[in-house]
C-alpha cells in the first residue's frame, strides 16, 4: 500500500523521508510513498495515517491506497485523513484531460471515474489514443507503477572562512587544493565530472575578486584543476588579502573516449589543457583557441574561442581554397598598368602579375575605433595565388597567400 501527503507545507520530503527513505516527490506539494514497511511499527494503515498526521499536522492532505496513482488522486481530492477511499464518484476533471478530451467525453455524458472505466479499452485508444488508454486504466484503478525514488539536489560547492587574510598565493592554493580534492572526491563516487569551476574570494577591502574558469572538456582531476587555477591567479591576482574563500564546480556528465587500437595514444585531455593554459599565460589569452568563423564581412572574420567547435549543419561542407594570412601584412609596392596591379614586391615575394580579379571595396566598424576601409584584389604571380588590398592612403600590403 501506499501513503500521499499533499499541503503547502515545504517540509514535505522531511516528513515523507521520516517514514520511508525511500519517496517520490511528484510536485513541490505531493510525496507519495510505501508503508509496507510500517505495519509492525504503527498497526493497521489507519494507524499509520494518524502517524503520518500527527508529524505532518492538520494543514495537508493524507490518503492511503493500494496503488501510487490511487493514493495521489485521493490526496489531491479529499480533504484530511482518508483511508482506502472510493474514487468512483470523483469527478473526470481531477484526471489530467486536454481540452479536445474533455468536451468529447462530455458529449458522451461521461462525468465521473466510474463512468469512465466503464468503456472499452479499444474504443478510447482508437478515439484518444494510448494518452487515452492510460487515463482509462488510471480511473479503472489499474495503474501499479515503481516509485521514482527522490533524489535531493547535489551540489559541489564549498566555503572557508579564514581565522587570518591571506596575501600570498601559495598559502591560499594550499587551502584551495584541500577543497578541491574534497569536491572532485564528491564527483567521482557520483560518476560525474565538471567543465566550469569557479573561485570566489573575499577580500580585506570588503570587495569580491571571481574567477571564473570554462573548460573544454569535463575534468574532475584535482592535481590539474588547482594548476589551472593557479596559473589563472597568477594572471589575475586579487587586489588585496583575502578572508574567505568559495569554490563551485558545475557538474556534468564525463566524456568517453574510444581509442584506436593502432594508433598512438595521444595527449592526456587534462595535460593538453594545462599546456594550453601555459601557453595562455606567455601569449596572452586572446591568442590561443579554436578558429571560429564569424557573421561579419570583416577582413578578418573569425575569432579564437577556448572550446571545441560545434558542427549544426549535417550537410557537406564545400570544398574552398585555404587563406593563410600573413601576420602583420607585408608592405608591399605594386606596379600599376591601366589601374590594375601589374608588378608586385614584397618581402621574399616579387613578380609579374599573370593575372587579377578586382577590386572589391569593403568597409565597415566605420562607427568605433578600429575601422577598415579597402580595396582588395585576388592576384596570380607564377610561385601562387595571393590577396593584396589598397588603403585610402595608396599604401598597399600583402594579406595572404591562397593553398
């Protein structure tokens, strides 16, 4: 048998988990569970709901019946204690309907539970459908399903109030790596891992200094999360000693790998982040990630994103010639014949000028402090092809070479 306690009250899974650790929390205002267990302890289930009733109090609802479904339908139904009640006479309303359901099941003059587990099975699931069917066999009382076992919230998070500020970094990473190792622990023994982790430290100065780090790939290592961390630290100080510290990882689920049986194994994902993040700190943090196209007729139109990029579009991809440019462009003089490029000399590329498609005019970002204006050309010289482009002052530089 089953027990449901319905109410406003907010210490539903408290009063249910006194009973049975093991309850379903349907809605915030509906826990059901098995009482099976408590007929040795409290006697005969109206034994049991005067039990439940003196925990719970007298502003819920409490019913016992055989099945789940039974007891929540009485529970949201009948007002204080009901034991294995009738259901028959409650009205087809408190089933959960569609509006296209209700008005047809009232042209059939059908009202109540009893009328309706009266009709053929067949026939509601030609008119309804299986939505239809299982509303038939919950009004037939037929519906004897497992429990969806309650489970509370897991958070990673963690906090330490210091007993002095702390204005060295070591001291602090040393605290940092206790917690860590704590949380990534937690994650672990619950199969999961994280791909965000946050630091937020309170400072002397009564100001908050957060890190927030977005990793690639989830992670639940500790040694490689406080050596990322570390070096974000080191890059982004705090601005003054700090007297507590926060930590929050944001779980999710691990990532598998399948390796090749003949091929190398390649690089550890926590060690090939932790070289990229080394490589961050020399180069700075916009000048490494993964080319990603932008919306823009820009010059340059990608950027470097730190994550892996995302394929939305199953269809082909066309095959295009590569661009790689030259960072900065090369200066370049370029011969004119007839007001198209004729001759060209740059640095380690000259030549004659076989032949040229342009010029494109293109603009833009005209309204902030980095705008461009240009003409381009696409030219072929006997070693390849090439983009070269003109600014308004008549100075032209060498972009790019075409593969």
């Amino acid at each position: 048998m089953f027990a449901c306690i319905h109410g406003p009250s907010a210490d539903l899974p408290q009063i249910a988990e006194a009973f049975s650790p093991f309850f379903e929390q349907t809605t915030p205002d509906t826990v059901v569970f098995r009482i099976d267990g408590l007929k040795r302890l409290y006697g005969t289930p109206a034994q049991i709901a005067h039990a439940i009733e003196q925990r719970a109090g007298h502003s819920v609802n409490i019913s016992i019946a055989e099945t789940a479904e039974a007891a929540i339908l009485a529970a949201r139904n009948f007002p204080g204690v009901t034991v294995n009640p009738d259901l028959n006479t409650l009205d087809i309303t408190t089933l959960p309907l569609t509006d296209d359901m209700s008005e047809i099941l009232d042209s059939w003059g059908i009202h109540t539970l009893d009328q309706l587990a009266q009709l053929p099975e067949t026939g509601i699931a030609e008119r309804f459908g299986s939505a239809g069917v299982s509303l038939l066999r919950l009004a037939q009382g037929a519906v004897d399903r497992p429990l969806k076992i309650f489970q509370p919230e897991i958070t990673y998070n963690d906090r330490l109030q210091l007993d002095h500020p702390i204005s060295l970094l070591e001291p602090l990473l040393f605290l940092i790596a206790r917690m860590l190792n704590d949380q990534c622990q937690k994650l672990q023994s619950h199969g999961m891992a994280a791909n965000e982790i946050t630091i937020r430290l309170e400072l002397e100065n009564k100001t908050e200094h957060t890190r927030t780090l977005r990793l690639p790939i989830p992670m639940r290592e500790s040694k490689a999360l406080l050596k990322l961390l570390q070096m974000d630290l080191e890059a982004h100080p705090p601005e003054a000693a700090t007297v507590a510290l926060a930590l929050s990882l944001k779980p999710v689920n691990p990532r598998t790998v399948q390796n090749e049986i003949f091929l190398p194994v390649t690089l550890a994902p926590d060690k090939l982040e932790l070289t990229l993040a080394r490589i961050r700190g020399i180069v700075g943090e916009n000048n490494v990630g993964v080319p990603e196209l932008l919306n823009t007729h820009h010059p340059h139109p990608f950027r470097l994103a730190n994550r892996q990029p995302q394929l939305t579009d199953p269809r082909p991809i066309a095959i295009c010639h590569a661009f790689r440019y030259f960072r900065p462009p090369l200066a370049a003089t370029v011969e004119l014949q007839n007001d198209r490029p004729a001759r060209i000399t740059a640095s380690g590329i000259h030549g004659k000028v076989l032949s040229a498609s342009g010029p494109w005019r293109t603009s833009g970002n005209w309204w902030t402090p980095a705008p461009w204006n240009r003409d381009e050309w696409d030219i072929a010289l006997a070693n390849g092809m090439y983009r070269i482009y003109r600014e308004p002052n008549q100075h032209w530089f060498l972009e790019g070479s075409y593969d």
